[in-house]
C-alpha cells in the first residue's frame, strides 16, 4: 500500500488530443484509477471493481462490471493502461515518466526495485520500451551517501532491465517489421475501438547497450483477485485481403 497522499493531474493532459479524444466514462475511469492508493510507483495497480464503481457512480447508480471492462479494453487499445488477468493487476503505462521520476533518485531506485520483481510478461514488455524513454537522474553531489545512491540506482537498473527482457521473452510481441502494429496480440474478433498508433511509441526490443541513464519510481501495491471476462487480445485493422492496416495509439 502506498503512502501517497495526492496523485498528479497534469494540466498538458487536458490539451492532449489522444486523450481528450477518449469517451468521458474512459477519461474519468482513468483519473479515478491514476489516485487509487494502491497504484504502485512503477504504475502497477489491483484490480478492484467494487472500488471503482463506487467511484465512478452517477448519484446512485453504479457502473456495471461489463462497462468497466469495456473501458479497460477501450484504454488498453490506445495504450494508456494494460490489464493482466493472470496477476489480477494493471499498468499505467507512462506513470513512471510521467512522475518526472528521472528527478527522483531514492522514488526511482525503489521503482526499479519493482519491476525487478514483475511477474507479468505482458508488463515487462511494455515497460522495457519505457525504461528507453527516461533517465537516470544526475547525482552531483560527492558524498559517500551520495555514491552509494549513484551505485545502488545504476545496479537496479541494469537488474531491472536484465529481468524484463528474461521476462518480455515469454509474451508474444508485435512483428518487429511493421512498426504500425499494436501493442497486443490480434484477436478474431477484431478491435472494439481502435486508438490512433504512433510508431514512435510501438513496442521493440531495446539495444543490448541500454539507454545512458534511467527513471522510475517505486512502492507497494496490495493484491486482488483478477477478474473474470476481461479479453487481453486487440485485432489490427485489416484491408480486404487480410493485410494489417495502421492503427493510431499514443503518448
């Protein structure tokens, strides 16, 4: 559990055009989700239904399961947030830099220190491509307090890298030779809602150098049951002969 008291709600938000395009009951379940206690400083968060329709009610009455997980799914295609059944948590993606937790050395070591311990393949990959994004926080100071953070922060990251690319391994990942495609692995059913797809934020596997620096941020996150129904699985477009079309995502 998180001993935060408030979670960032930053203005440049509401001017985005991929978020501001989502519908009201996606955008407020996000805000609702981002201050849940529970959200680790890594973006991993239980998932906890009861908790989020009391939130998101509308005088009294509650959003049903289904509208919550169409939601998710919803959210999932334009790539803001990514559920796992299979550890009962979610992800917000862009939370650890979005936290500027490159301007945090101790928040970004125990982050680190998190997804060093990540069970999700699914998490692990999206958060290598992450990890690319960010970096490691300037320590100028000489002290041996000082050295030691500097030491501590550059052996988390390079543990934490070593594990999600050991981990990413065992989640199918989009083609490597169309950059267009989503993050998620096609489903016959086809997209509900399809996001728009910036190839700058497709997922591929890092070079084997790393980035120079890192960033992230760490706490707690409590457990619950992962819940039933939800479908991981997103389509790309196709043309009428079978072929992926682009589909848009974003920041």
């Amino acid at each position: 559990m998180s001993t935060r008291e408030y979670a960032k709600n930053l203005f440049a938000q509401w001017s985005d055009e991929d978020f501001c395009n989502q519908p009201i009951f996606d955008k407020l379940l996000f805000q609702v989700i981002c201050g849940q206690r529970t959200v680790n400083t890594a973006g991993v968060f239980p998932i906890n239904y009861t908790r989020w329709r009391k939130a998101m009610r509308d005088g009294d009455q509650e959003p049903t399961d289904a509208q919550l997980t169409e939601a998710l799914h919803r959210m999932e295609q334009r790539r803001f947030i990514y559920i796992d059944e299979n550890t009962g948590e979610g992800l917000i993606r862009s939370r650890v830099r979005r936290d500027e937790l490159d301007k945090q050395p101790t928040v970004l070591l125990s982050a680190l220190r998190i997804m060093a311990a990540f069970d999700s393949p699914k998490f692990a990959a999206v958060m290598l491509t992450e990890l690319d994004r960010i970096s490691l926080p300037t320590i100028t100071s000489t002290t041996d307090k000082a050295n030691r953070l500097r030491a501590n922060l550059k052996s988390a990251w390079d543990t934490a890298r070593a594990h999600l690319q050991a981990l990413a391994q065992h989640y199918e990942q989009p083609s490597q030779l169309d950059p267009l495609e989503t993050l998620s692995r096609p489903s016959p059913e086809g997209p509900v809602s399809p996001g728009r797809q910036d190839p700058l934020e497709t997922l591929s596997r890092p070079s084997p150098e790393g980035p120079n620096s890192v960033s992230g941020s760490g706490s707690g996150s409590g457990s619950s049951p992962s819940v039933g129904g939800y479908v991981e699985r997103v389509a790309a477009n196709t043309d009428h002969n079978g072929h992926p079309q682009p589909t848009p995502a974003h920041n």
